[in-house]
C-alpha cells in the first residue's frame, strides 16, 4: 500500500475510533450527572421535613441547603443532553423551587422530589444498582476504617469526631429518617461527598467497597434479620416487590411499606441488606413465577386458547421451576423428577385437548408437588451434609461421561504410538475447562443464563456428541480384530495423524468436556447459593480424587490389555455413552419446547442414562443402536472375509 493510502487509512481510523470513544465518554459524563441530581432530589425528599414545618422554618442551615440543592437541581437538568423530556423536567425543578422558597408542607415537596427523580430517570435511564450483590463483611470492614471515626462504630452519630461537627453527623440508627433513604442514595453521598457538611467524597475507593458500606451503614437502623428472612421465603410479595438488585439499592423501606406493610418492610430491608446475596439466591420463592404461569395457563385454557396455554405452561417450566433446578437435584433428585414429569403431563394434556377438568386437576397434582419442593428448599434442609453429598454426586456425575471419552482417547493414541497428537487431546479438555471458567464469569457478571438456553446447550450438545460417538465406535469396533489393527498400523506407520484428526480430536475433547461442564456450573452455582461453601469443596475435591483414581486405573489397565480386546470394549462403552447422549439430548430439547412429548405409559424414568417415558427420546435412542448394530455387522462380516480370504 503507497504511503498516502496509508496514511489516509490510519486517520480514517483514527477518527473512527475517536467517534466512539468520545460519544462513550460524554455518555458516562450525563450519567454521573444525571445521578448527582437524582442524589440531591433524594437528600431534599429526606431532609426537607427537618428544615420546615408548619410552614415555618426549624433549621436555617438546612432550610439554605434544601434552597441550594433545588437550584442545583434546575441547573443541573438545563445542562442536559437536549430531550424531548428535558423542559418538562426543567418545569417541575421550577415547581419544587417555588414549593421550598414558600416553605410549603414536607409531604407536598417530598412527594414533588420524589416524582422529578423517577421522572429525571425515565427521560435519562442510567444504573442505580452494583454489578453483584454488596458484600456487608466487606461492607463492615470499610465502614470501620473510613466512617466510624465519626459516625461511631454503631452508627448512631457519636464518633471520637463527632464533636463540634455543625451539622452533625448523620445517626444511621434513626429509623424515621433511614426509611426515607435508599441504598443508592447513600452510595451517591458515600461517592460524592455533601458540600456544606463534614462528609468528604470517598471516591477514591472501587465502586464494590462503596456500596457494600452503603449496605452495612443502612443496615444499622433495621435488625430484626430473622423475621425478614421469614418474609422473604414466605410472602410471594416480597419477591415481586424486590426481584433484582436494581430494586434492592433504589427502592426505600418506606416506599416498600407501601406494599408490605411498615413492619414486614422494616423486617425485610434488616435481611436483605445484611445478605444481599439472597436477591441471587435460587429460593422456594422463585415457583411463585411458575406458580403464576401455570395458572395463567389454565385461565388460557379455560377459554379456549390451546396456544396461549402451551405457550404459558412452557414458560411454567423454564421461567419459574427451571433456575430452581439444580439446588432440587441436589436435594431430593426424585421429587425433581415428579415435578419434570407432572409439568410435561400437564403439557401434553393442553396439546391433546383433553377435557378442561382433566387438565385443571393435573395442574393441581403440579401445585401439590410444588408444596413439596418449597419444603425442600427451605433454609432449614440445608445441612452440610446433604451440600457436600450433592456437590461430590454432581461432578462424579458429570465428570464420569467426559472422563470415560478422554481417557478412551488416550489410551487409543498410547497404543497407536502416536503421542505427538496427545497435546491436541490435553488441550481440547483444558480449553473446555478454559470456557467453563469464562462461562461462570459471564453467567455471575454479565447475564443470567435462561432455562431455554441451557437445556438447547444441554439438547443440541448432547445430540452433536452421540453423532460423533456413533461414528467413533463404530470405527473402534472394526479395529478390534488383530488384522485389521494390523493393517491400520501399516498404513499409518512413519507418519503422523493427520492435522485434520488431530484437531476433530481436539473438538471432541472440547466438546464432551464442556458440555458437562456448563451443567456442573449450573449446578455448583445454585449449591454455592444455598449451601456451605467448604462443604462444597470438600464435595468436590472428594470427587476430583475419585474421577483421578478411575482415570489412574483404566489407563494403567488399558496398557496391559490386548489391541482386540481394547477395541472390543472402548467401542461397546463409547456405544453405550452414544445412546445414552442421544436420549438426554431428546429429553433437553423437550424440555425446551422444540420437540414434542408422545408419553409412553408405565415407562421408566432414568434421567442418568438418558431414559424418559416418552417416545421421541426412545426413538433416537432406538435409531442410534440401529446405526451402530449395522456398523457393527459390516465389521463383522469384514472381519470373516479376511479370515476366509485365499492364501491365509
């Protein structure tokens, strides 16, 4: 390329890049502003009843302050990107103005603070909530290093500090005023600083450290942590009032007594800001969403809208019994299998048309089960017991399948002398331990993965590798004669495997490891939620010890064993592992609604080997043995010719 072009094209990029970084950053900028002036509407929606009264002025410091911060507030939504939103905002800033200098009644501006901040935000949406949950033991930690000197170590204003201080700190322990304040507010003071009070900016510290203070410091006004829990996992309310963080850091405990009632409100901001992580945790709350599905369902039905119904009834499974799945395995894996089948019975009737009575009662029969589980899943069923069985179970579970493969495939590399391909295999199954790391990152940090998109991971990944496996098994098997092995070493013999087979290699690795990885993820996140974490580490580091023992002795044996008899058995185990991912594959598409359930009366159920009592699973299953039965005998038969061929 000629120099001009060249440069030409670097500053072609670099204006490119340019106008995206610059649009990015003026982004961020309106966000920050846009929250300083949602902090201020919140700090005069506060503070405003402790500056007036009876239309008089109390306090004349904080009377200037709540003058201030409403000019402030104009200015501040003047300078705003321009909106189609922005003069009315600038409209009601000027009516919150008018209000104050007229010393109107602290309820009457309160409410007009509080309607500009919700209005500031639809106009201009921005984060009001962390990335994770706030942790309080962190949150603790900081507040004794940076807040306590003045504040006090309880929180209720009474510092070493505290003396002299015009006006005082803020008492953290006074309820009245901490229910008119949500935890955004005070991650905004914490960040920002008050001008005009002792309160600097702590800016300096990483956003997390921020707001796990602003959880311990609004935690000091609400202690009543048992009860809170009790309404958490009792009243379907709380869950619909508080279903994410967003909610958890911007709604006040006033605004949420509205809803509950002041003491069920009180009760639950003591426990939720002292374990954050419940908002994440898969509870017996979560089937109030299946709950609430699978009786939109049956109104549908009721009505005479099939569609609607299987549309609804499917949502049932995946959005409300699905992300609870996993911690219901790990607890009592039956019950979780009489739920799985009763959801698809009760499926199955709409698609049929079956009697509206008929249905209504195995919606009932769902309802019922579903009792059972909430039991289940209570808090009080957790014991480190039943979290270390279920992680060590999980992942010897899980790991079994992937193990058996790769140790097939190194065993047949050792006895083919073909070491050089060896690292293609080692590297298909750390890669897929690599992503299954990556997988967590993104499923904790970024996105929740939906019970739709796991089971088409689970269905189509399953699927793929009994395709593979078929086709592999029946290649070993026509390698278990002692001619045919010969013959296949001649040929190979002095040179290397192909590039080609040594990365399908490579792939199968990764796939067969990554599959079961992604369901141990799911998995070990819903026990993490719930259980010990040391339990579940010493779950599965037992398990990690006993997958090493087997892969330990069947290589060693695999050495000593004959070529024919190796084949023999390495084709009839991958056989085995290719029928049973054909069914789970089956079975995961179903569960996702892209295959139709046909039940098969009085059939077993046996989700491990990839069985269920339906016939589209047993179909596949029945398709992949007639695959390799056909391979098997043209093995055969090959096998004789040779025997019998002239001149041996």
């Amino acid at each position: 390329m000629p120099p001009a072009r060249r440069f030409l094209s670097l500053l072609i990029a670099l204006a490119a890049i340019c106008g995206l970084v610059v649009p990015t950053a003026q982004a961020r900028t309106d966000a920050g502003e846009v929250q300083t002036i949602w902090r201020l509407l919140d700090y005069v929606a506060v503070d405003y009843g402790g500056a007036v009264s009876n239309g008089a002025v109390t306090s004349t410091v904080e009377y200037a302050e709540m003058t201030e911060f409403s000019a402030t507030v104009r200015k501040g939504i003047e300078a705003l990107p321009v909106s189609p939103a922005r003069a009315r905002l600038v409209s009601e800033a000027g009516q919150l103005q008018t209000a104050i200098a007229s010393k109107a009644d602290p309820g009457k501006v309160a409410g007009q603070a509080r309607g500009l901040a919700a209005d500031l935000l639809a106009a201009y949406p921005v984060p009001l909530a962390p990335r994770n949950a706030p942790d309080p033991r962190r949150g603790a930690q900081v507040y004794l290093e940076n807040c306590a000197s003045c504040h006090g170590a309880r929180g209720d204003g009474n510092g070493p500090q505290a003396k002299g201080l015009d006006p005082a700190p803020i008492d953290f322990t006074d309820a009245g005023r901490a229910r008119k304040r949500s935890l955004f507010a005070l991650y905004q003071v914490i960040g920002q600083g008050l001008e005009g009070t002792s309160m600097p900016s702590f800016a300096h510290l990483p956003s997390d450290d921020r707001w796990a203070v602003a959880a311990y410091a609004g935690g000091f006004a609400f202690r009543d942590v048992a009860a809170g829990r009790r309404v958490w996992n009792q009243t379907p309310a709380a869950r619909e009032l508080v279903p994410d963080l967003q909610a958890f850091t911007s709604l006040s405990p006033e605004v949420l007594g509205r809803g509950l009632g002041s003491e069920q409100a009180d009760a639950l901001t003591a426990y939720l800001r002292s374990d954050p992580q419940a908002l994440t945790t898969a509870s017996p709350a979560t089937l109030a969403v299946a709950r609430d599905k699978l009786a939109q369902s049956l109104a549908a039905y009721r009505k005479g809208n099939r569609s609607e119904a299987e549309r609804l009834a499917l949502s049932a499974y995946l959005d409300g019994f699905e992300p609870i799945e996993p911690i219901l395995t790990t607890r009592d894996s039956a019950l979780m299998a009489q739920i799985e089948s009763a959801m698809s019975d009760y499926r199955v009737s709409i698609a049929r048309g079956v009697p509206v009575d008929a249905v209504a009662g195995k919606a009932a029969a769902v309802e019922t089960l579903f009792a059972d589980a909430e039991a289940a899943l209570s808090p009080d069923a957790a014991s480190d017991a039943s979290t270390f069985v279920g992680a060590l179970t999980i992942l010897l579970r899980e790991g079994l399948e992937a193990l058996l493969i790769i140790v097939a495939m190194i065993a047949f590399l050792r006895k083919a002398e073909r070491p050089e391909v060896l690292p293609y295999v080692h590297g298909g199954w750390i890669a897929a331990l690599t992503a299954g790391g990556a997988t967590w990152a993104v499923a904790t940090y970024a996105i929740s993965i939906s019970g739709a998109n796991r089971e088409l991971t689970e269905g189509f990944g399953s699927l793929f590798a009994a395709v593979v496996l078929v086709w592999v098994g029946i290649w070993m098997h026509g390698k278990s004669h002692a001619e045919s092995w010969q013959r296949y070493i001649r040929e190979a013999m002095g040179k290397a495997l192909s590039r080609r087979s040594a990365w399908f290699l490579f792939g199968l690795a990764f796939l067969v490891v990554y599959r079961e990885v992604f369901e141990t993820i799911l998995f070990f996140a819903a026990l993490a939620a719930q259980g010990s974490r040391s339990a579940i580490a010493a779950g599965a580091g037992t398990a990690v010890v006993i997958l090493a023992a087997i892969a330990w002795v069947m290589l060693r044996y695999s050495r000593v064993l004959p070529i024919g008899r190796f084949f023999a058995y390495s084709s009839s185990l991958i056989a085995i592992l290719a029928v049973v991912l054909a069914g789970k594959g089956a079975g995961a598409l179903q569960e996702a609604g892209l295959l139709g359930i046909t039940p098969l009366a009085h059939f077993p159920r046996f989700p491990a080997m990839g069985i269920f009592p339906s016939l589209e699973p047993l179909l596949l299953q029945l398709l992949a043995l007639a695959i390799l039965w056909i391979g098997y005998r043209y093995n055969s038969r090959q096998h004789r010719r040779i025997e019998t061929a002239p001149g041996r």
